[in-house]
C-alpha cells in the first residue's frame, strides 16, 4: 500500500495514488457531518409525519362536512 498523498489547501484530506480517490481523515469533520445528517433525518421524519397527520384531519373534516350535509337534508325535508 503506498501513502496518501495531502491535498494542498485542504486539512485532513488526502488522495490516494492508486485509485485517485480523495479521502478525509478528519475525523471531528466527519462525525459534525454525521451529525448534520442525523438532525437532518429526524427532521424529514417529523415532517412527514406532521404531512400525513394534516392529511387525515383533512379527510376527517371532509367526513364531518358529508354527514353536516346529510343531516341538513334530512332536518330540511
């Protein structure tokens, strides 16, 4: 295995010679970025959840608004 040679201008990365792939060895980088994506996902998570339970209370109102009408008609008649 031959050494990583440093990218210039950037701390803690470095690029292999044998298939060019650049690879950071910042460790503290990558767990804030673990982090972030984390924080990320639970968001999305509550999102979609806040998405889902609106779109059932609109269901449920549009049931509420059937039968108001029903017994309109029925009071009407």
């Amino acid at each position: 295995m031959t050494e990583h040679i440093p990218v210039e201008g950037k701390l803690g990365l470095y690029r292999d010679p044998d298939s060019t792939a650049i690879i950071n060895r910042d460790k503290k980088a990558y767990l804030d970025y673990m982090k972030r994506k984390k924080i990320a996902k639970t968001k999305n998570s509550e999102l979609n959840q806040m998405k889902e339970d609106l779109d059932n209370v609109k269901c449920e109102l549009g049931e509420i608004k059937g039968l108001l009408s029903t017994l309109d008609q029925k009071l009407n008649t």
